[in-house]
C-alpha cells in the first residue's frame, strides 16, 4: 500500500485537517462541530484521519470512552466507536477499515479499557458490522435495525448492551426534531425542515441536545438526531427537504 499519514485531529488543528465529513471551514455546520468538539475532546473523544501522501483525506474514525458516548449505548469500560467512514468508494477494499478500528483498539488498551463496541446497521451512513466481525467483534445486543458489536479485552467485563429509545418516544406529541452538532450536517437541514414546516403552518419544536446524556436517552437508535410526530419515530437521520415534504404528505396529506 501507498504510503499513508495518520492525522491526530485536535481542536487546535481542526481547521487545517479539516473534520472529514465537511470540509469547508465556513460552513456553520463545521464550526458547530468544532465547537462541540473541543468540549467532547476534554472528555476523550478522539479523531483520526488517514491521508495518503498528497495530503488527500481517504479514512476517519471518531471514538470515545462508552459513558461519553452520544448514542444509546450502556457500556462502561469500553471505548466507544461514534462514526468511521471511507471515502470515496476507490479507497475501499484497501484495509483502512480495519487499520482504523486496530488505532482504536491501540488506544483503549493503553487506557487499560475492557474493550470496544460500536453500533452498526445496514445502509450508507453507518459501518456494516462485518468490518467489526473481520476484526474480532461479537453481536451482543440489536434492536431494529442496529447492532451492538463489541470486543472484550476482559472476559469478565459486563457485555454491553443497547438502552431502549422506543421508551422515550410517546412524550414527544406533535412535531419535533432533537439533534446534536456532532454530525456537522445537522444544521443545515434543521434549518430546512424548519422553514419548510412554516410554509406548511406547522409547529416543529426543535431540541438541540447538549450533553451525552441527553443523546444516549434520546429517542432514536442514532441518538444525535430524531424526527417524531406525535410520538412516532420517524427518521433517526439527517434528511432533506424533499424527503420532509414527502413525510408531510403521508402524515397530513398535503405539503407545499
């Protein structure tokens, strides 16, 4: 393989490396994320970035001790993996998959962690868990449509396990959004589905989330980000206008 570069992102060092995902550091989305960031580094969360040797982002991982963890997630002792990705699809199939989660698994077991767990799921925003199953990961829990994936350094460690964000869901009566900055795209379409909810005459109460309390108790398995109507979950991801216009229909019957 070519020659790579593993990027240690800091807050200090964001804005020249860059947070993978947006890259424009005059994006509101990336200053919210840095923002969010430098709060969350102070409490373990860890950012890495595999570049070849054109400076060219190709792989990230972002993790951090599971009690910190903004997902549904009970798992004290591990070190949690929050998001990875590579990118675009010609750097696949290369191993910077597994030279991320083995980083990872480097940096737990120098903190004397008893493992790593990650949540994953079919789709194109969230890890497939046969690159943790490649790795020495178990299934140890799955609700819907997202596993648990863990891999015990101490056999004795409790297994970790997934809260239930259905519990939480009924409270939320008429429209809301609950969504946090650490995914820099959020904003942007918190903003969209706002005013597309004015043009439609519809009050949507929008819940940023500020501590990983607040996102592990969440009403969604992504836990950073929850559409819900009248305690009905229904999108646990960033969306676009046009798919809220599409939601409106089917749940009111007309949309402009």
């Amino acid at each position: 393989m070519e020659y790579l570069q593993i990027i240690d992102v800091t807050p200090s060092n964001a804005e020249k490396h860059s947070l993978f995902c947006v890259k424009d550091i005059t994006n509101p989305g990336f200053q919210n994320k840095k923002t969010w960031m430098a709060n969350r580094y102070k409490e373990g969360l860890r950012m890495k970035i595999i570049e070849d040797q054109n400076d060219t982002m190709m792989a990230f991982i972002e993790y951090l001790p599971a009690e910190k963890a903004w997902r549904p997630v009970d798992a004290p002792g591990f070190m949690f993996i929050h998001c990875m990705y590579v990118y675009p699809n010609k750097n696949k199939n290369q191993g910077l998959g597994s030279r991320l989660v083995s980083i990872c698994e480097e940096d737990a077991r120098s903190q004397g962690m008893k493992g790593i767990a990650a949540m994953t799921s079919k789709g194109t925003w969230i890890t497939d868990k046969r690159l943790f199953v490649k790795n020495g990961f178990e299934e140890v829990d799955n609700r819907g449509r997202y596993e648990l994936m863990a891999k015990k350094f101490d056999e004795n460690a409790r297994t970790p396990r997934l809260l239930d964000w259905t519990v939480n869901q009924a409270k939320y009566q008429g429209w809301h959004i609950l969504y946090a900055d650490q995914c820099p795209w959020h904003q942007k379409s918190v903003e969209a589905l706002q005013a597309t909810a004015i043009e439609n005459g519809i009050t949507l109460n929008i819940t940023k989330l500020g501590s990983p309390i607040d996102a592990q108790h969440a009403p969604s398995g992504y836990g950073v980000f929850s559409l819900l109507h009248d305690g009905k979950l229904l999108e646990d991801h960033y969306i676009s206008q046009t798919r809220f216009k599409n939601i409106l229909k089917k749940e009111i019957g007309t949309a402009v």
